[in-house]
C-alpha cells in the first residue's frame, strides 16, 4: 500500500489525500508521517482527517514531537480555522 501511495503523489504530486493515507500508513516511521500529514493539510486546509492524524502523530513522537506540536499549532490553526483542532486531553 505505502508504495502504491507513493506512485500515486510521483504522478500527481498535489494529490493530498494519497499524502494523508501515506501519513496514516507510516505511523511507525513518526517524522516521515509528520512530513507526509503536513503536506496532505497544506494542500487541502478542509482535510480535517488530516489535521486529526497530524495532531496524534505530533503527541505520538514523545516529548520532541510535544514541542513540534506547539510550533506548528498555531500556523495550522491560522491555515484552517474552520477545521482546527483545539482540543488537548490532559
């Protein structure tokens, strides 16, 4: 599947929902998915599965990824403000 999506983004390289099933395909490989998720939001800032898995994947990455989170919270909020995700759980 991982390869498929990425033959799919080579042919079309604005396809932003093969890099948000890419993102979701490479959990385990967090900064590649982080890269993958981010991409597939500022292509399509109404993509709010993207902006979901983005979030887990930033928290998924430990205390380096925490910090990440905050960095690009608040420019994904200004990317999407109808769809940002605002939400922590302690």
């Amino acid at each position: 599947m991982i390869a498929s999506y990425r033959k799919a983004i080579e042919v079309k390289s604005d396809f932003a929902d093969a890099y948000l099933n890419l993102g979701v395909l490479l959990k385990e490989e967090v900064e590649e998915a982080i890269r993958s998720l981010l991409l597939a939001v500022n292509l399509d800032p109404t993509l709010r599965t993207g902006f979901f898995q983005l979030f887990h994947a930033f928290l998924g990455a430990g205390s380096d990824g925490k910090t990440s989170l905050v960095t690009h919270f608040s420019s994904i909020c200004i990317l999407s403000r109808d769809y940002c995700l605002c939400g922590f759980s302690t």
